[in-house]
C-alpha cells in the first residue's frame, strides 16, 4: 500500500534546489494535507529511492529532518510511519476550512500492515503458478475457447465472504430502520467519504466528499458531464485511438470529436480551438502510453488560457507494477479545471456500476440539478453503502494488493510468451508498467492480420482488434487481456495463436502458389 502513494515530487523539485529538500517538502505537504494521515507506514528508503531515481542517503536526509520535527516514528524492525497526531492536524484543518469532521472521510485504520512489503517479479509469478497453474496444472479444455477479449477481473480470488459481511451489514441498517436512500442525488455520505480518503491517499487528489458525485458506472459520468459542458456544434477533443464511449457521448450531444494525436507519451498537446477535453493521462486507452509530467502540465495550461475543462478517465491505473507513479492532472490542477472519473469496475466486478467524478466547486450545482433531474434517487444503495463499509474496514485496500500481485505475474507470463518464438516478428508489445491488457503492433501485412483474426476464432482463441478504437485508418494492433485468465489458459491461448498463425501461412502459400 505503501508504494502506492503519490506525492507532489515534480512541483517541490521546481522549487527546491536539492533533492533531499524537494522529497522532505514533498512528504510534509501531503502528511499535511491528509494524504499520509497518522498511522501511515512510508516506504523504505531504498523503495523511495528507486521509486524517484535518487540516492538512499537523500531520502534518510529527508527522514531525518521529518523526524526531527516530529512528522514521523520510526519502530525498530518494522520500519518509519506518520506521527499518529497528524490525524489531529487534519482534523484541525477541516475545522478552519468550516467543514464538518466527517466530511474528510473515515481513515482506513485497520490496515493490514503485514502485507506491506514488496513483492519481487519472481516472488509474484512463483505465487502465480503454485496457486493458479504452471506445472502440474491441467491444461484448458480443447473444447473451450480461450479469449484475449477480456472478461474482467479473476473473481475466484475475490473476498467474497467479506463482501457478504458488508452486504449483511447494510441490510441490518436498512432492517433497523435507517433510511438508506440519501437525500443528497450525489449518493452515499459514507461512501463519497471513503473515496475522498482513497483518492488523498492512493492519489494525492485532495478531494472534499461534497466534491465526489455517484454515478452508475463511469460511462454515465462521462455522459452527464458531456451534456452539461457541451452544446450542439462544440468542439470536444478526443484521444484517437481511445475509448469509443467518450466520442459517442460527444456525438449524442451534438457535438464534434475533435481527434487529438498520439506518441509513446500520450496524447500531443495542441492549441486546440475547445473548451473540453477528454484524457485518459495515467495510462492510455487503448495504447498504455503514460502521459509525461511536462505534457501533464501543458494540459493544464491550455485549459487555463481556453477556460476549458478537462476531463480525466482513470479507467484501470489501481493496478500498477512498475514506474513511479505520476500525479494526476486533479492533483496538479491549481485552477479547478479538471475532473477525475473514476470507476469500481475493474477492482471490484463488472456487474457492480458504481463510479464517481470528483467535480471541481463550479460543476457541484449544475451537476447536482443533473443529477436530481435525471436520477433523483441514487441506485444501488444497499451496494453503495456496503463499498463504504468494505473500503473504511480495509477490504478494499488488501484485496487490491492481493490483486496487483495476481494480476503482475500474469502480466509478466503474458509479456514473456509474446517474446517467444516468431511472435516477435508478428506483434510487437509497447511498454507498459500498469494495466489490464497489453497493447500491440502488428508487424506484418494487413491481409495475414485479417486472416488470423478469422482463423484464430476458429482455432478456439480471440483477441481485441485495436483499430475498432481509433476514429482515423490506422495500422492493425491487437489487444490481449489477461486479468481472467489462469497462467495455463495465457499458455494455451499463444499456443493456439500460435498454430492459427502457421494455418495463416498455410492458407496464403496455397493462395499465392
């Protein structure tokens, strides 16, 4: 949990000349701002230094002058935490800003501090086929079929039993006779809560409760707000490739996809001739591409000189194993022209459609009539007050880690097979360090990618053709998934890629001869 944090590096960095001094700033602002609250175990100092590309003796400089000052505690033999009075700081600070207490969002105390410790790439995929397959495991049926398509996450290591007991908990409320619908069309306090303290911390966002709207899903945000930020005839720029949910929100309101290029950074910043732009900076969809921090900052800029508004999708960057993680452009932004979506999709399961936006002040009201207009009482409250009760017990935290690990070896299984054999002269895999699926080009002819999409299908094994998110003709690229797939089936699944790829060369040698 703890390398899961995300500071203010690269603004303190501008400021301060010496390293030492930009990571103790950095640390002290987000203790003081909630975001390591008071019990917080911080990392290592030779994790926070590959994490940030400094020397370990910078970062003891910097936990010396925190200690010094009295911001942390270190414990022999289980390492450096926050001062457990920085709880009482935040509290104090809620106070002066005249908000309610509760309104901060209720701390996760009951953190599984076991469970902090850093997990090597062998650590994950040694647990990944002792538990899941590898040796000794039977493999996939013959008469199954195997899809890179995706399917979401691995529900066989979901913590179903406490998931019940949150559900039991709320039904006992609703049973006592509390009124579980809120009068807010914003949805659950206690849940908006939890995300408000999920977002300091994971995030850095310093996002209040009052800020956080519930949505069904994080499409139905993205629509909403499209429809409130957007006339007939307007502008939107849109990530091309991207999600193809954004440019039909855009299209239903009448407005026109302004398509925005792409590098191996991201999306390429312009002075687009807009007031809203849709971004997905954490990791790219459908590329995997990490928009840089100089890139996060242009963003910012143009929306300031436009008056523009940008919205940010954070789809599925809970699950990240490598890298430093970036600040998002909500935890940049000094001039509230952003809005973060986020989604419990991915990291819960599919069939729960609970997602949020965290509203700049401007957009509280407008949304709030939205939302009352459209959807005056909220959906799925028993669900949204079972999550508050998941996320403040800390279930929510342990099962993502649980998760990363699961997910990192399969993603280093998958990674590893596209390496192997000739399918480096058929598909090449851009680099990505977070994520769901990995994104590749293909390296050969447009006529042998058709065939052996068809083929494949009937060979028992599938894969996302890219180009259905791209607006523009584009080269062919294929999407694997692979959160839902044991690491037998990923080995399955390229083998039959695999042979379909030789009925391919079969095919066209029969064509051509």
């Amino acid at each position: 949990m703890t390398l899961e944090m995300v500071l203010p590096w690269e603004t303190c960095l501008q400021q301060y000349r010496y390293k030492y001094l930009a990571l103790y700033h950095a640390l002290r602002f987000a203790i003081h701002e909630g975001t390591l609250p008071g019990g917080t175990r911080l990392p290592s100092s030779r994790e926070l230094a590959q994490l940030y590309g400094i020397s370990r003796g910078s970062v003891a400089q910097a936990y010396d002058m925190l200690l010094a000052e009295g911001y942390v505690l270190p414990e022999v033999g289980r390492g450096t935490y926050v001062a457990p009075f920085m709880t009482e700081v935040t509290k104090r600070t809620a106070a002066q800003a005249e908000l309610p207490i509760s309104s901060w969002g209720q701390r996760m105390v009951d953190w599984d501090l076991s469970q902090t410790g850093a997990w090597s790439k062998r650590d994950a995929a040694t647990q990944e086929r002792g538990r899941i397959g590898g040796k000794g495991a039977s493999p996939a049926s013959p008469a199954s079929h195997l899809s890179f398509s995706g399917g979401g996450g691995d529900m066989r290591h979901f913590p179903h039993a406490e998931w019940r007991s949150a559900l039991a908990f709320a039904g006992r409320e609703a049973a006592a006779g509390e009124d579980l619908i809120p009068d807010n069309p914003f949805g659950d306090e206690s849940l908006r809560a939890a995300i408000a303290a999920h977002l300091r911390r994971s995030r850095g966002i310093a996002a209040e409760p009052a800020q956080i709207c519930l949505f069904s899903g994080s499409m139905q945000a993205i629509a909403l707000l499209t429809q409130l930020l957007l006339g007939e005839g307007e502008p939107a720029v849109v990530e091309d490739p991207g999600y193809h949910g954004i440019v039909k929100a855009v299209r239903a309101c009448g407005g026109r996809p302004l398509q925005a290029a792409l590098d191996g950074s991201g999306i390429v910043p312009q002075d687009w001739q807009a007031r809203l732009l849709f971004v997905t900076p954490g990791r790219q969809f459908p590329t995997g591409a990490v928009l840089s921090s100089a890139r996060r900052q242009e963003l910012l800029a143009w929306a300031r000189r436009k008056e523009a508004v940008i919205i940010e999708d954070d789809y599925d960057s809970e699950f990240r194993w490598g890298g430093r993680p970036l600040e998002p452009l909500k935890a940049l932004d000094k001039d509230e022209r952003v809005v973060y979506v986020g989604s419990f999709t991915n990291t819960m399961f599919a069939s729960l459609r609970i997602g949020y936006a965290v509203l700049p002040p401007s957009l509280i009201t407008p949304m709030r009539c939205a939302k009352a207009l459209y959807e005056p009482t909220p959906p799925a409250v028993l669900e949204q007050r079972a999550l508050a009760r998941f996320m403040t017990r800390g279930e929510y935290d342990r099962h993502l880690r649980r998760m990363r690990r699961i997910y990192h070896a399969r993603h280093d299984t998958l990674r590893s097979l596209l390496s192997e054999g000739e399918l480096p002269q058929l598909f090449r895999a851009l680099p990505a360090d977070a994520g769901l699926h990995i994104y590749a080009l293909w390296l050969r002819s447009e006529e042998e990618f058709q065939l052996l999409c068809e083929l494949s299908v009937q060979n028992g094994v599938d894969f996302r053709d890219a180009r259905t998110y791209g607006q523009a003709p584009a080269p062919p690229a294929a999407c694997f998934s692979f959160a839902h797939l044991q690491t037998n089936e990923l080995d399955e699944g390229i083998e039959r890629l695999m042979k379909s790829w030789r009925l391919v060369q079969e095919k066209l040698n029969t064509r051509y001869n």
